[in-house]
C-alpha cells in the first residue's frame, strides 16, 4: 500500500485524494465520484506504473460499504497488484472472447471514455470557477481603491473648507489694512522726520577705532591714538581688547552701547571721562555697525572727538540750529525764502509737499509763478509792501501744483537781514484746500459722523448743547443742560475725573483737551464719545469754552475687533506673511517662526525664495505669479525647506492686497503645514500599490501552479487513459467502421488534451530563448487557423532579464495571440519587443490587420485583464489601440 498512498502511522483523518500517487489521482478521483454517483462498485482499467526500476501493473477497486446519505457513504478502496501471468491471462482471455463479448469491451471502453470526458468536463468548469473567483477578487480591489479614492475626496472637501476659512481671513485682513491705511502714512511722514533730524545729528569725528563683535582692536588712526594717551596714558595696541583701556565707572554703558550696535543700530552718545590728571574730558562717540558679506555685522566703527572746550559753544549753537532747523525742515506748514526779486533761495519739505516739486525744482524759480495768472499781480504788490516795511497781514492765494491741480493756501510774511546784510522774504503757507472744502461740507460731514457742538459761558455758567450733542446723551431735544449735570453724564470713575480736571485747568491754565471718555445716557446706554474743548481768552481772561461731541461707539466696537482679529492672526495656527510688491517679507506671525524654523528677524527684508526647496515646479510659481499679477487669489500646494534644511509640504493661498486705487501695495500668504498629510497619503499610496502587487503576484504564481498541474494531469493521466483504450481497441476489429469511428475519436481527444497541456504547462523560459518559445506559442495556438506571424527582436538579451520577467512576456504574448486566432480573423501578426536599457524598460507590440473592435465597449473576456494585471507587476502600462474593421495593436511597456 506505501507503493500507492502517502500513508502517516496511528490513527488518521486525510483526504485519500491529497496521498494518492499524482499518476493515479485522476483515476482514483474518477473511480470515487462513480462510486458515489450510482452507489455500485467499480472498478478501473490495468495501470501500469513505475515502482522504482520495476514496472507494475495495478487495478483499482471500489465498492460501496454504506448506503446512506450524501454525508455518510463510505467506501472501500482496493489496489490490485498483477503480475505478468496474470496480465497474459487476462490478455487471452479477452482474445478466446467471442466477438460479441468483443462489441460488449468497446461499448465498456466507449462508457469509460465517456466517464473521463465527463472528469475532463468537470476540471475544465473547476478551472472556469477558479478564474471567475480571480476576477471577482480583482472587483473587490477595485472596490477597495473606489472607497480609497472615496476617502481621498472626503480630504479634497476638508481642504476647500479650509481654504474658505483662510479667505474669510484674508478679507478680515485686508479691511485691517485699510482702517490702518492712514496711521501708517503718519508713521512713515514720523518716520521721514527722525531720518531727517538724525542726518543733521551725525558729524565727521576726527579719532576713529575699528572693534571687531569680540572687543578687539583691528586698527586705529592717530587722532584716536592721541586721545586715548590723554585719556589714561596709555598706547592703544592692536588686538588688544578695547574694554581694558575704558575707565571702569563707563564699562557697562559702554558694553550696552556696543551690543546695541552688533544688532545693526547706529549710536551717537557723549561720554564725559576723568583723565590721568583727574580732569574732565567729554567725548563724542559714534557707534557705526559695518555689514559683512554674510548680512551681518561683523566689524563696529568707533569714532572719538574730544569736544570739552568746544562744548559750550556747541551746544549754544545746535541749540539753535536745531531749533531753526527743527521748525524749518519739521514744520507742518510750508516755509520758503524769497530775494528782493522775488526768487526762491530755500523751502521746506513741506512747501514740496504741498506744490509737489522738488527742491531743485525750486530753486531761483519766480514764486509769482506758482500763482494762477489772476493772483499773480495783487501777490506782486504784497511782496513789494513787505520789502518796504509795511505790514501787508496774512492772505490767501489760489495756486497750481506741479501736477496742474488748484490749490488754496494760506501765507503769512516776514523780513530777515542775513550776515552780509542783504534782505530775504519768509513766508508760510499753509494748504487750506481741506479747510474749504471741509468748511462746505462741515455740517454733512459733521452729522455722518455724529459729531456736535458745545459752549459754556464762564460768568453765568450756562451751558448749550447742539442738537447732534442731545442725540448722543439721548435726551429730548427740549432739554436744558447745567455744567453739573453734564458731567455726571460721564461715567463714574476716570472718565468723570478726567472730564472735570481738564475743564478745570482749561478756565484756569488756559489749556485745551481732547480727550476718548465714557458717558452713560440718560437711557441707560454706555457709550464711548470723544470730548474737546479750548478756552476763548479774552484780555487774558478765560470768558468762554467751545468744544466739539462725537459720538465714537462705533469707532471704538471696530478698534476691539481689529485687537482682536490682531491676537487671532498672532495667534493662528496657519503661517501667515506679509510681503511688499516686490516680493520683500515685512511680517510673519509666530506659526511662520515655528514651521520654518526661522526668526521674524531673519527674515525680515528677505524674499520667500530662501524656502524654496527645488521640489517645487517652475510652472507652480509661473501660475502663482500670474494669478497674482492679474490680482486673483492663488491656492496650490508648495514644497518648501526649513532653516534646518528639512523639507516640509505647505497648503497656501496666497493673494494681493489693494488700495482704493486699485494698486497692489501687499501681498499676504496663509501657509498649513500639510507635511504629515502628504507623507501619509505618501505612504498609503506605496502600500495600497506594494500590496496590489503581492496579490497580483500571488494570483499569478497560484494560477500558474494550479495551470501546471492540470496540463500533467491531462497529458500524464487522461492521455495515458485514452491511449489504453485505444490499445484494447485494436484487439476488436470485427466492426472496421465502428472501430475506425472510435479510433478518431480517441484521436482527436489526445490531440486536444495534448494542446491544452501545452498551453497550461509554462515551458522552461529560463534554458529557452524568449523568441524560441513564441515560436512554440504560435505552433501550438495557430492549428487550422491563417495569418503569418511576423517577429520582431531588437536589443533583448534572455539572460539580463529575470525568469520572472520572461514568464510574463510569454504569458501576455500567448493571450494576445491567442484572442488574435479566435476572434480577429487576421492575415497577418506582428510581434515586436524592444529593450530601451536609457529607458530601463521593456516594449512589447503584438498588432494584427483583423476585424479590430469598440475599445470604448467592455469586453467580457479576462485575456485584456490578465494582460493588465501582469504589467502592473513591473509598474507598468497597456495602451489598446483599436476601432472596427482595423485591426488591433496592444503595446505594453515593462519596467526593467
């Protein structure tokens, strides 16, 4: 029995079918299922098999033992060994048979072939079964990727609700943009007057001294040499550090000065020494960053000037140059200084600013000529009075600009003799174009802006209220107001003290207030209102006070929101920056300092291409920057590298900011950090891929095992079957047709059973050429069918490729060939495959001129499929290439 099962020792419950000899499987199988179906015995044909080097020849037996339900019949399982006798008696026996015991065997032989065409049958449907559960599986990756990619647009929808989110921002940001609009205009004029007053400060100082961030002296000139041996007497030396040679009372000053200076912060100071002999010498120091070629300061400039006799005189001297020079250049109104003649020697900039000329435009300009032509002889005539003494009082003039627009000014004169005696007109203008224009529009404007008038008489202490400021107490328009009740209107605290000490100080100090206060209404509302007052003097004596009332609630509600729309972008989550027109940063918010690593001071001035990592594509900025310049919002995602050189992913809309002109004057960007999102989707995207793979993989390497061992069965077992029966045959030739009939029938069904065991069973591509077993496919799969093949085989090499590689170029050629000989009815193949090693991949073209198809309609076939399915193995890709009536091409390219 070992000769024929499998068998363990002890007590068992195994499958006889998974111990049984491989060449008697099919046998037995069949044996068991005919058992089962007509519950009789049964028994097989004579096997001859191979036990070792001897020969032996079997028999198999089957009888039923219980009758019972389909779950209960058992049978018993008998192996008949025969030796050689006993096969020559059995031989001759059928011989001395009659030849109707001879018409009995074949109709026998004809019901067993009929029993394994049926077992044929059956494998062939089990085959069928196992690619349709193939397919099914393929469907349910399909699902799979539909509910991935399902997931995917859940996050694109999450993406748009965080894009709406930042344009609502945006829109906050740019209405804070333009409340701030005006108070930036003052900050730079400020900022314009500083620059200005510092230029007038800074002077040529005679000793100098360049200190490097570390203290040391790089060199020094002789002025400085000299100053400091009158200092402490003692010689300055290179690359000694210059805190040794600083008195000790002045170190730290001086240290906090210099770390000052590192920052890039430019320092005049004085500093008063004791020298040697115990006198005072004060100094002149100036603190000067020199900037290294890495933006940073690297050397500082210290320059001396011993000032101690000349000080007091100095100062009396700047005192009042800076006084002269203070009003001049840092007046609001325009000052210029005319000759005798008329022409202009000197303005302001505040005289530019008003007729929009520079100075060097200005000057020796006739100052009749800014003038329009009406004016122009009643100004001559003042400016005549004024250089003969008289007293021509302030006037008004209309005026052109430089850019045509009219203007009305408001100018005061004056004479002044210079050194050498000769005489220069002053005048001061002041633009009065608002004025008149506010003084027409003044009681609308006032209304808008529900601002009113107040006046109190000092003797009598009466009070009167316009009725804009009855409205904003929200008393009846009858209502009379007393100065005591008026300021218990103001809410109780700092607002009703601040009320009252200015009204107090206004009647006895003279002074004016404007003043941001409280008032609760006589309905019970509180609300913020903007009180002003001055004193109307009259012989020195305060007799009345005029004031103005607005009502500023609103103001006030919008400057909480802007504070706090400020903490929301200080505090947002998302990277937020500012940048000017040209691209330079002017703020980022912390997130920004977070993401990137870098300090708002780093980048400060800076263009936002120092994060640009490379990974994002030109054409990405090329879109962003037309967008912008075409004043839309850009929304796209941008790879970017931090101060660490780490690369991260950002999610940005990034828009321009606009003034009323409709000029770009920002840009802002709302950055999030999506790296972690991207490196996810990242990785999901390699599994899902690695794991299609492996099941692919898996699929094809089963379904070529399960195709291997089908084709030995058939060619091996079944063959073997037909070929004895077609050798008792030949013992019975009494009826020449029937048996002539049968011998081609058992015939034809070798040759089929042949053919089909070559198409399951893979040859042995890896001792073969590729271009020798496509031969093989075409001589196996043409049969009676037309068509010439036509091969062609360019830079393909059989050992660079691996054995898996060829396995599927073998079984993708095979489908297509064979879809070709069944459906296309084509007269001619051709067959190309192209090794491109600069490309690293494999083309493969197999084209026909056959009757071609709707590559739009699905098919319902799996031979496309499975062709699809073995390119995905090597990341590859199938392209189909077919209409009605013209043939078909299928090109498929393989990764090496």
């Amino acid at each position: 029995m070992q000769n024929y099962l499998s068998l363990p020792s002890g007590a068992m419950n195994v499958n006889i079918l998974k111990m049984i000899r491989q060449d008697l499987l099919i046998e037995l199988r069949s044996l068991l299922a005919k058992s089962h179906k007509d519950v009789a015995e049964c028994k097989s044909s004579i096997k001859k098999i191979k036990l070792g080097e001897q020969t032996s020849y079997i028999r198999i037996h089957i009888k039923s033992l219980i009758a019972g339900g389909d779950q209960n019949k058992l049978s018993l399982v008998i192996f008949e060994e025969m030796d050689m006798e006993d096969l020559t008696i059995y031989t001759e026996k059928i011989n001395s048979d009659d030849s109707e015991s001879g018409f009995l065997r074949i109709k026998e032989l004809e019901h067993e072939l009929a029993a394994t065409k049926e077992h044929l049958q059956t494998y062939i449907e089990e085959l069928e079964t196992t690619n349709e559960e193939l397919q099914s599986l393929n469907e349910e990756m399909q699902s799979t990727n539909e509910e991935l990619q399902s997931s995917n647009e859940e996050l694109e929808t999450t993406n748009e609700e965080l894009q709406y989110t930042n344009e609502e921002i945006q829109i906050a940001y740019a209405e804070l943009k333009m409340n701030n609009e005006e108070l930036n205009k003052k900050e730079q004029q400020l900022h314009e007057v500083q620059k200005n007053v510092q230029a007038l400060l800074n002077n040529t100082l005679q000793g100098f001294v360049l200190v490097d961030h570390t203290y040391k002296i790089i060199t020094f000139n002789e002025q400085a040499h000299h100053l400091w041996q009158k200092l402490n007497r003692k010689n300055l030396h290179k690359d000694d550090s210059i805190i040794d040679y600083l008195p000790s009372d002045q170190l730290s000053g001086f240290i906090e000065q210099f770390q000052k200076c590192l920052t890039g912060e430019t320092i005049n100071t004085q500093y008063t020494f004791k020298t040697s002999q115990n006198k005072e010498l004060i100094t002149q120091i100036n603190f000067t960053p020199v900037i290294g070629r890495s933006s940073k300061v690297t050397v500082i400039s210290i320059g001396i000037l011993d000032i101690t006799k000349e000080i007091k005189v100095i100062k009396k001297l700047q005192s009042a140059e800076h006084m002269f020079s203070s009003l001049f250049e840092s007046a609001n109104i325009g000052i210029n200084v005319t000759d005798k003649d008329g022409y202009i020697k000197k303005v302001n900039p505040m005289f530019c600013e008003i007729f929009k000329y520079d100075k060097d435009e200005l000057a020796d300009k006739k100052i009749t000529e800014l003038l329009v032509a009406s004016d122009r002889e009643a100004a001559l005539k003042v400016h005549n009075d004024v250089f003969a003494g008289k007293s021509p009082g302030p006037q008004e003039w209309s005026c052109i600009r430089k850019d045509g627009k009219i203007i009305h000014v408001y100018q005061n004169f004056n004479v002044f003799k210079d050194q050498n005696g000769d005489l220069f007109k002053v005048t001061t203008t002041t633009d009065i174009t608002e004025r008149k224009n506010s003084e027409r529009l003044f009681e609308e404007a006032a209304n808008l802006a529900k601002m009113g008038w107040w006046e109190l008489e000092i003797a009598t202490t009466s009070l009167y209220w316009s009725d804009t400021v009855k409205i904003i107490h929200e008393v009846p328009s009858d209502y009379s107001p007393q100065l005591d009740s008026a300021i218990d209107f103001y809410k109780e605290g700092l607002s009703r003290k601040l009320i009252k000490d200015s009204v107090n100080r206004a009647i006895t100090e003279k002074e004016p207030w404007d003043l941001e206060l409280q008032i609760i209404t006589q309905k019970g509302n509180e609300k913020w209102v903007r009180a002003s007052g001055r004193p109307i003097v009259v012989d020195g004596k305060v007799t009345r006070l005029i004031g103005v009332f607005q009502d500023i609630q609103s103001y006030k509600t919008i400057q909480a929101d802007l504070k706090v729309f400020s903490q929301m972008v200080e505090q947002s989550p998302s990277s937020i920056m500012v940048t000017d027109p040209s691209g330079n940063i002017e703020y980022v918010n912390p997130s920004f300092t977070i993401t990137s690593g870098y300090s708002a001071l780093e980048v400060m001035g800076k263009n936002p291409r120092i994060l640009k990592s490379g990974l994002t594509s030109q054409s990405t900025y090329e879109e962003l920057w037309r967008y912008l310049t075409q004043g839309k919002t850009w929304n796209g995602i941008l790879c970017n590298m931090k101060k660490n050189k780490q690369i991260y992913w950002e999610s940005a809309s990034i828009a321009p900011i606009k003034n009323n002109e409709g000029e770009t004057i920002r840009y802002v960007a709302i950055k999030d950090n999506i790296t972690e999102k991207v490196l996810l989707e990242k990785q999901l995207k390699e599994e899902q891929i690695d794991f299609q793979k492996k099941m692919t993989d898996a699929i094809i390497a089963a379904q070529e095992k399960e195709r291997t061992e089908i084709g030995r069965e058939l060619h091996d077992n079944i063959n073997q079957l037909l070929a004895s029966a077609k050798m008792f045959l030949k013992f019975s030739r009494n009826d020449e047709e029937s048996y002539h009939q049968t011998e081609q029938i058992l015939q034809s069904a070798i040759d089929e059973i042949r053919k089909l065991s070559h198409l399951l069973v893979l040859p042995s591509v890896i001792n073969s050429k590729l271009t020798e077993t496509i031969d093989t496919i075409v001589y196996e799969l043409k049969g009676n069918a037309e068509g010439v093949v036509h091969k062609e085989v360019i830079n393909f090499d059989d050992y660079d490729v691996s054995h898996n590689l060829k396995m599927n170029i073998y079984r993708i050629i095979q489908i297509q060939i064979n879809n070709i000989y069944k459906h296309a009815n084509a007269k001619n193949i051709w067959i190309s495959i192209i090794h491109q090693e600069q490309k690293k991949n494999i083309e493969i073209s197999i084209k026909d001129d056959g009757v071609g198809f709707d590559t739009r309609k699905r098919t319902s076939g799996i031979g496309l499929l499975n062709i699809r399915t073995r390119a995905s193995l090597f990341d590859g890709k199938v392209d189909i290439i077919s209409s009605p009536g013209n043939g078909c091409e299928v090109k498929v390219t393989l990764n090496t």
